[in-house]
C-alpha cells in the first residue's frame, strides 16, 4: 500500500510457505555431506535434537536458524568460538534449520556430519 509519494508498505503472508531444502537427513542415521557452496537448509522431521560435527581439520563457528512452518525465526545460535560438534535440542514448532558459519563457508570446506534424533 502506498504511504506518501515514495513509501510504500507491505504486508507478506508466509503461512503457506515452503522453504526448498538442499540436505536430506533421515531421521536417527548421521550423514556425511559434501563442502558447502550455500548454507545447508534440511526438513527436521519431527526430530527433537540436532547433532553436527565438522572435521577435525576445519575451524566451524557455528551459526544455526530454526525456522517454524510459516519461516518465522524461532532460535537462532551463533558461536564466535571454535567448535566442531554441535548439539542441541530442537525448539518446539521448529520445521526447518539453516546450518553455516559465522564467517565463512571456507570454514568447512570437509563438510559437516549430520545427525537428526527422534
């Protein structure tokens, strides 16, 4: 909706949204993925905790988003320290999550090892 002669105002309806995922992690199996060229998006699948690890060798900072049905940030965890596993429970509603790094997808270039617990 037009406000004055050069502002506008929006208003976004995300509640039939569907976020494109590029990682598919089944439930209870950890799985290998390849070095990043875009942060990995994966379905959570009615999983309740979330389980990363990143090769000895990389240095991940870890930066996590939990995304609920309508893509509304529900937790986000950012780390500005080393760390190469990662585990946390999944908040209620979330039904996605966004996995990177802090700083740089170089950061782990080996991939990371996934595992998704009922």
């Amino acid at each position: 909706k037009r406000i004055r002669a050069y502002d506008y105002e929006y208003d976004l309806n995300f509640s039939n949204a569907v976020l494109k995922t590029n990682t598919n992690v089944n439930l209870n199996t950890p799985k290998s993925l390849e070095k990043p060229l875009k942060d990995y998006v994966l379905d959570l699948k009615n999983a309740t905790n979330l389980i990363i690890d990143a090769n000895d060798l990389d240095n991940w900072f870890p930066k996590i988003f939990f995304l609920d049905k309508n893509l509304n940030l529900i937790k986000a965890v950012k780390s500005e320290n080393k760390n190469n596993h990662f585990s946390e429970l999944i908040p209620n509603g979330a039904i996605y999550a966004i996995v990177s790094d802090m700083y740089s997808l170089d950061n782990i270039r080996r991939g990371l090892k996934i595992t998704l617990k009922k």
